[in-house]
C-alpha cells in the first residue's frame, strides 16, 4: 500500500490543478464547461482547505500532548 504524499505536496499539486483550471476556464466556450470548471475549483479548493484544517488539528493536539504530559509530571511530584 502506498504512502500518503507530505502534505506540502499535496497543496502544492493541488495548486497547480486551480492553475490548470483557471486556463481551462480562459479557453471554453459554452456555460456548461465553465460550470464544470466552477465545480472543479470548489472541489480542488475545498480539499486545500480540508488539508490545511487537518495541519491546524495535528498541531493542537500535539501541544495538548504535551500539557498533558506536564500535568502528568506534575502529578507525579
């Protein structure tokens, strides 16, 4: 099973997707395939969002980790 990709790379791919969209966006030429476009951005940003979001938690609960701990050593004394 292959590894989850660094979340750096991640956002980094992602936003070359918008950049791509933002081209394809340029270039069509009906309502619907800008609608599909529209669609796509939201999705591309959406996950980006998730990503930074999911950082955000990681980060919180790592210094919840370590309060912990200090509570703990404390306890302990």
């Amino acid at each position: 099973m292959d590894k989850h990709k660094p979340s750096d790379e991640m956002i980094k791919d992602l936003d070359n997707l918008l950049s791509k969209l933002n081209a394809m966006e340029i270039i069509v030429s009906n309502e619907f395939e800008k609608n599909s476009i529209k669609i796509q951005r939201a999705l591309v940003e959406g996950q980006m969002h998730s990503i930074n979001e999911f950082q955000h938690l990681k980060k919180a609960l790592d210094l919840l980790t370590l309060q912990l701990f200090d509570v703990q050593n404390k306890v302990k004394n």
